[in-house]
C-alpha cells in the first residue's frame, strides 16, 4: 500500500461523501431554488474530487499515453466546472423571470 | 378517413407480426448473419479496409449505399420541417414595427411602418419579446462553445479508430449552434449562420456523399466502390478506402450540423424567426 493508493482513497472517499450530500439535498430540501443549490454546488465538487482520484489512479503505470488519459480526465473536471454551475444559474433564472417566489421559513414543503 | 387510415395501420401491423416469425430466432448461431456475414466483417475488415473500427467500416463502407439515404432521410426532415412551419411575410400584411436597441445603453428605438434603420454598429434589431441574456450564461457559453465544436470535428475525423462519425459529429455541431441561440438570441444564431447557409449545407452534404459515389462510378467501378480512389489520391486501393470513408462522413456530418440548426430554428420560433414563441 504506498501513498499513492491512500491518496486516491481520500480523494475518491470524499468525492463520494459530496456526492451523497447532493442526492440527499435534491430529496430533502423544501423547494425548487435550494433544490438546485446542492444539484450546482455538491455535484461539481463531488465529481472534480471523483474525477483527480481517476486521473491519479490512471497514472499508477506512468507513461506518456497513461499521462494523456489522466489530462483528458482533468479536461472533463475542467468543462464539468464550467458548464454545470453556468447551467443551474441558468435554471434559476429562469424560475425566477416566471415568477415563482422562494421558499421562507414556516412554509409548507413544495 | 380515419377509419380507412386505422385500418391500413392494423392490417399493415399484422402482416408484419406474420413476417417477423420468419426471422430467424434471437442470437440463432446457424442464422445466415452468424455463419458468414459477421464473421467476416470481424476477420477481413482490417485487411480490406485498413480501419479498425468495424462499426464505421460497416456503416460507411458495406452498406453505405444504406448510410446514403439515411443521410437523405434527415435531410428531408429538415426541409419538411421548413415547409411546414416557416412562415414569411406576406404583402397585404401590415408593415413591420421594428426595434432597435443600442448596445451600450440599452435604450430601445421603435421605428413603425416598415422604417429601417441603416446597419450600424451601435444598434442592434431585436425582436419584441426580447429579453436581456444574462451575462454569466453568455459568458459561460462563449468559452464553451469553440470546445465544443473542436470536439465535434474529432468525433467526425476519428470515427475510424473510436466511436463517433458523421452522425454523432454534425449532432455535436449542431448543437454547439443552438447553444449560441439559447444563451444568447436567436437573432444572432441566425445572423452567423443565416437560413439561406443552412439549406445550402444540408443539400450539400448530401451531395458530397452521393458525388463520391458517382465519382467511383465514373473511375470505372461500382457506385460508392472507393477502391476507386486509388488512382486520385495516389495511394493503395485499401487506404483509398480509408479516405473515402472519411469524405462521405465530413458529407454526412454536414447534412446532420445544417439539419439540427434548422429544425431548431423553425421549431423554437414557430416558423417567425423571431424571439420567444
């Protein structure tokens, strides 16, 4: 067991405990705007996490083609970083030019 | 009518659920597609036509003269779409309120019966249901999209070494254009790729599919044969293969991109053009 392994773990551990945040929030939260909070928020953490574990693990046998795969992986985080956040501010503006108000405290769940 | 439509349908049904008992049984290995079909195209594609990837070889290769008209089938569904939907301007229609909007300020100019305002580069036209794009969207989708359609060309020049194509390629492209009409307004999808460009590239990649198996059939073999290349492209019958391949994919990655772009257009605007539905 070298370093490299207990590094990936954490990092693969972690990403899993985010994303696990992130499907219990989707289910949890009371309405339509703090639903997409952890859909924005959790996932792209979860998956940047998920996706340095892979990219690590994929260099385990190091070399030059193993190096492209890991950078094609970070690629991924990169795109993920950029359009997931974009994508759910884009949701929640559409919400709110149709006029849907935010959830307050003492409201019933919707 | 429709009595006479329900019972084509069912008796069309029927006569097909007859046929299918025909069909030799499900993964049957003595079935005339196991025992020499499938086992060739496994075994003598590499040698025939030196591309890995055997579903493109298949594809774009032993049936394209199938590929060929499914390229042909979503070309006509973009210019059904455009016939049923488009609407243009009519003469004894009113003349056309415009509104002009000046970039810097925002202050919006209407101009009424059919006035025009010389093209300039402070103003803008917009459409009366416009509304402002927001600027994290446009920014976001600006970085996005030149990635997007650089990955769009990889998965049309690999699909003979990985999965992809002329098909999932043009989709790629397609929507790399669509996306610029989300983030930011139709108007402007269509000012950098304006209706006329469309239908032109649609109709034109099918042609560079169907010109490049004429262009074999003039080389003195079969239609779409494109060993026939050889001599053009100075290289082997087998590599020639390889690159006509590639050609009738750019063809059909071109139909595919103008297509999308098309149906999008006339779909989310209701046939106007214009903003909002």
């Amino acid at each position: 067991m070298d370093i490299m392994n207990i590094i990936v773990c954490v990092l693969l551990f972690s990403g899993l405990f985010f994303l696990t945040g992130g499907a219990v929030g989707i289910l949890r939260f009371p309405d339509f705007y703090s639903r997409l909070h952890p859909a924005g928020k959790l996932d792209t953490l979860g998956s940047f996490l998920a996706m340095t574990a892979f990219a690590l693990f994929n260099l385990h046998h190091f070399s030059l083609g193993a190096l492209l795969t890991s950078l094609k992986i970070l690629l991924i985080v990169v795109f993920i970083f950029l359009a997931s956040p974009t994508a759910t501010h884009g949701i929640v503006d559409a919400g709110v030019r149709a006029g849907l108000a935010p959830w307050t405290k003492g409201e019933k769940r919707r | 009518m429709k009595i006479i439509g329900l019972i084509i349908t069912v008796v069309t049904g029927a006569l097909l659920f007859y046929a299918a008992g025909d069909f030799p049984a499900w993964s049957d290995p003595a079935s005339p597609a196991s025992t020499y079909l499938s086992p060739h195209f496994i075994e003598k594609t590499m040698e025939e036509t030196s591309v890995p990837n055997i579903v493109t070889a298949v594809l774009a290769d032993y049936r394209s003269f199938d590929t060929m008209f499914e390229t042909a089938v979503i070309f006509s569904a973009g210019v059904v779409c455009f016939f049923l939907l488009r609407i243009s301007r009519r003469e004894d229609e009113e003349p056309e309120t415009r509104y002009y909007r000046h970039v810097l300020t925002g202050v919006t100019i209407q101009l009424k019966e059919g006035h025009k305002m010389p093209p300039s580069a402070d103003f803008e036209r917009i459409d009366s249901m416009w509304t402002p794009p927001d600027l994290i969207i446009k920014t976001g989708c600006r970085l996005l999209i030149p990635f997007v359609q650089l990955f769009g060309l990889y998965v049309i020049a690999h699909g003979h070494h990985s999965p992809g194509g002329g098909f999932q390629g043009g989709v790629i492209l397609g929507a790399s254009v669509i996306l610029l009409a989300i983030s930011h307004d139709l108007r402007t999808a269509v000012r950098r790729m304006s209706e006329k460009l469309i239908g032109i590239l649609c109709a034109a990649g099918v042609l560079i599919y169907a010109c490049t198996g004429a262009l074999c059939l003039l080389l003195k073999l079969n239609f779409l044969d494109y060993s026939a290349l050889a001599g053009i492209l100075h290289v082997d019958p087998i590599t020639a293969r390889s690159h006509g391949i590639l050609m009738v994919e750019i063809g059909v990655g071109i139909a595919v991109l103008a297509t999308m772009i098309w149906i999008y257009n006339n779909i989310s605007s209701a046939g106007r053009y214009r903003q909002g539905l």
